[in-house]
C-alpha cells in the first residue's frame, strides 16, 4: 500500500520551545526533504507571520521535483465569507498547489472558543473548503482535535467530516491535537469513520502521552493513507509524530511504500541536516539514525553480534543510512565516504588506501567537533585535500580582530585586519564590520577581490554558533556553521575552535574556496 508522507517540520515543528528556522533554513529544509520524496511540505501558515509569507516568496522560485508544497491556514471567520477573510486570502497568495485547512471537530470548541451553532461551524467549513478547492489543486482538511471530539460527540465528528467531504476535501485527516489517545482507542475510532466517510483519511498525532508514533501507526494498520508528522519529532510542548520513526517501521517491516526506492538510506543524513539547521545537538539515542541504535558495548551482546548482527539488531542499520557501532564500523563508514564522493562526481576504489586514509582524517575531525551535515561544502574540500585534488588559492599570513567599546558609543566598533599571499603577493588590508566575525568576513573578502573577483558576489546569509559538551565552560570548543550565498547557489561551511574568530575564520575561507572550487570547475566544463 502506498502510504503518503505529508510533513509539518516546517510549521508544526517550528511550535517547539527551541526551534526557530530563518526563512533561508526553511527554504533548504523543503528542497531537501523534495530530494528525500516526501510527497507533502507544509511550508508555514502565510496569515500567521511575515517570515512564512517571505518562506512561500522565496519557494515560489524553487523547482521542487517531488513534494506538493502546501500553505497551512484555518476555517473561515464565522462573521466573513472566504471571499472576505484575509486569511483566507493569504492562503492563496502563496500559490503552493495545496492549502491545508483544520477545522473545529469537538463540539466543545465550537461552542466555547468560536462561541457559535454548531450548524454554523458545519457551514464554515464545507464553504472554506469548497471556495479553495475551486482554486487550488488539492484541498486537505484537518479535522482539529478529532478523537477527543468524537469521544464527546461521535456523530457531530462525523458531520464536520462529511461536510468537509461535501466542500471537496481530497483528504480528512484526524488530529490528535491534544496528544492524549491511546492506540487501541485511535484504531477503532479510524474503522467507524472509515465506515460512513468514502475519501481518503490522514492521521495526525502529538506526542504527550508518548504515543505519537504507535498511535500514527495504528493508524494505518485501521486504512489510514496519509500520515503527517515532523523529522525528529520536532513539535509543540511533546512534540510530534517522528517520520524518521515512522518512516522505517512502515516501509521495512509493514511493507508499505512512502519514499522512492532507494532513498530511505539517506534517512539519517536527512534528520541530521534538520538538526544542523535547527542548531540543535543530534539525538544521539533516536531510534533508528542515532548514533547509539546500532551500538552494543561488551559481554553477551557484543559476542553474539558479532556471530551474526540479527540476533541483537532489529533492522539492518544501512537501511536507513546507520552504520553498526562495533563490528561494521570501518566498513560502513568507509561505504559512506565512497557514496558522499561519488555524489561530488569523485571516484574512489573501495581498496584504494585514499578511502581508508579519508576515513581517518573524518574520524580525527568529528573527535575534535566537526560535523559535516549542513556542511557539504567543508566536506568536498576536506575530501578533495586528503585525495590531493585540491588547489590552494591563498595563504594566510596573519589576522587580528578588534573590538572597541567607546563610552559614547551604543554598540562596539569591530575591525579586522588581515594579511595573505596569493601566489607570492602579499596583501594586507583592514575593514569594519558589525561584530567581529563580520568584520573579518568583509577584510578577507576585500583582500582576496583583487585577485579573484568573483569573490565580490559571495554573501554570508546565515551563522549558528554552537558550544560542544565539555566542562570548559567559556573556554570550551565551538562549532560554527556557515550558510554562503552568490545569489544563484548555497552552500554550508564549519570549523571549529576553542576561539569563535579562528572557528570562524575557517568556515570563511571553505565558503570562499569552494566558490572558486566550482568557479574553476565550471571553467574547465
């Protein structure tokens, strides 16, 4: 069975205490989840806020190849119609070829939040979703606080449902808003509706009782075809259902199809690159792409894991883009550099010892700090030194960062001054900016135009400072990562120090060197 995903990473997942994406992070968090297969991206609620108005702006000139981008809004206004409501509007003016809409299902909302007849709710939702359905390519309903309303009230549930249906609603999903249903409960309540309601049904869960994933796949197991959920469970005070969990269980072990063949084994890259955007620390127990789901650590377990990985492991860990811990690590890991090279149009042989050679120096590098998810950029340069295809285009000679605070100023005046060596020629130069990693970015750049002006489009448009774990304190290592732009490609870059210029410093001059990298590449094409 064909189970579609429908993903709210985006929207739902940006509820959470800790997430806030720019409009930038969403925009390469939806192409990603595209290149995954993900048939839905709720893109944001456009009537909400204007960094979700700028998200679908800046979408709109994106091609996305496999995923129906969709705008999330509500019902009508009970005192307007479609036509008049501005939210309604803004739906609209997003122009993705889904719009999203809940609606009240539990008649206790009707009639203590909105404060109407319940006949006036069932009129509100049947036109919202008959006036958009004549405007869009698809409709989807999502039935707010579904099974506790059917709970109170079955057969008003089922009406709200039916009228959603009657507006041309291509798929009703059933909401677990409150987060509190329990399995057994979910899958009689989905059989009953799919008795009387004759279009597709979606599941959508929250995770409070910690039953998000069971209850979604639950769900399914009861003929629900569209699940809806976040990538690691990111979501409003417990979270959401987490496609990463839910994901694997349905395609391995239920059988059912939901990415294309083939890219279930990036799951894991794909979690962490959200994480990475998120500036979040990876989850190093998530079931499934964390770093300890396939890790055993000595006496029985190891020795019968090594005898044959299934008597202690419940999938094999490649599946899903992991790797075994004990036993297959050198070679999983080695499979992984292979699979990243030849994704950069880089040929290695398996025995070549560049391969094993690679490996170590990534090993060495993550013990220090550095994670290359979100960083695909570092990662082609540190491949390309280590397998001595790399060009230096520049030395550094020297730099010095200041910060002034003068009594009459509001904020301190940052200056760097910098020195490196193109080809033997010396340039040294300084210049202001706002704080000193700005400062920096702007004096390298000024000093290295001359020689390379292409240099001059290159723009840092987003920076994330993490402190790794340690008991350092202010004195501990950071991970900065870098998002470069030139207007017409992005592209991630990191370094990490125990000082934030030098962390800085070098995922400057990986963003600087890669944009030559292609520059050159492009060049010899």
């Amino acid at each position: 069975m064909i189970v579609k995903l429908y993903d709210t990473t985006l929207r739902d997942g940006t509820q959470a205490e800790d997430i806030s994406f720019s409009a930038e992070d969403k925009v390469r968090i939806a192409l990603r989840l595209d290149d995954l297969g993900v048939h839905y991206i709720e893109g944001g609620w456009p009537g909400s806020n204007p960094k979700d108005i700028m998200f679908f702006e800046m979408a709109a000139k994106e091609r996305f190849l496999n995923s129906k981008l969709c705008a999330f809004g509500s019902t009508c206004r009970a005192d307007l119609s479609p036509e008049d409501d501005p939210n309604v509007q803004r739906l609209l003016s997003a122009g993705t070829p889904v719009c999203t809409i809940f609606g009240k299902t539990w008649d206790l909302h009707v009639t203590e939040a909105l404060r109407i007849p319940l006949d006036k709710n069932l009129e509100i939702i049947e036109k919202t979703v008959a006036y958009l359905s004549s405007r869009v390519e698809e409709v989807i309903y999502d039935a707010e606080h579904f099974f506790d309303g059917f709970k109170a009230n079955p057969e008003y549930s089922i009406e709200t449902m039916k009228a959603a249906a009657r507006g041309g609603a291509k798929v009703i999903v059933l909401c677990d808003t409150n987060g509190g249903s329990l399995p057994w409960e979910i899958g009689e309540m989905v059989k009953r509706v799919r008795q009387v309601v004759d279009i597709p049904l979606g599941i959508h869960c929250h995770n409070d009782g910690e039953l998000a994933v069971a209850n979604t796949l639950m769900g399914v197991d009861s003929g629900v075809t569209h699940v809806q959920g976040t990538f690691n469970g990111y979501g409003e005070r417990c979270g959401n259902a987490n496609l990463v969990s839910i994901i694997p269980t349905l395609m391995l072990k239920q059988g059912h199809q939901c990415l294309p063949e083939g890219k279930l084994g990036e799951l894991r890259e794909v979690s962490r690159y959200v994480d990475e955007l998120a500036n979040l620390p990876h989850d190093k127990h998530q079931p499934f792409v964390g770093d300890s789901a396939f890790a055993h650590k000595g006496g029985v377990h190891v020795s019968g894991v090594m005898r044959n990985p299934l008597t202690y492991e419940h999938i094999d860990p490649s599946a899903v883009g992991n790797r075994q811990r004990i036993l297959l690590s050198d070679l999983a890991g080695k499979a992984s550099v292979l699979s990243k090279a030849e994704k950069i149009g880089i040929s290695i042989n398996p025995d070549d010892p560049a391969a094993a050679d690679v490996l170590e120096e990534l090993k060495r590098l993550e013990g220090e700090g550095y994670m290359y998810e979100g960083a695909e950029a570092s990662f082609e340069i540190l491949l390309k030194k280590r397998l001595g295809l790399h060009r230096t285009f520049f030395d550094l000679v020297g730099f010095r960062v200041i910060d002034e605070k003068r009594a009459a100023d509001e904020i301190p005046i940052s200056e760097a001054a910098i020195m490196v060596s193109v080809g033997g020629e010396v340039e040294h130069t300084a210049s202001l900016g706002n704080g000193p990693v700005n400062a920096l970015d702007c004096a390298l750049r000024k000093a290295l135009e001359k020689f390379y002006p292409s240099i001059k489009e290159v723009r840092l448009v987003d920076f994330k400072v993490r402190v790794l774990e340690g008991d350092d304190g202010t004195g501990a290592r950071v991970r900065v990562l870098i998002e470069s732009s030139d207007g017409k490609n992005r592209w991630g870059t990191v370094g990490v120090s125990q000082n934030i210029i030098q962390a800085s410093y070098l995922a400057l001059v990986d963003s600087i060197e890669y944009k030559l990298l292609r520059e050159e590449s492009l060049e010899e094409q």
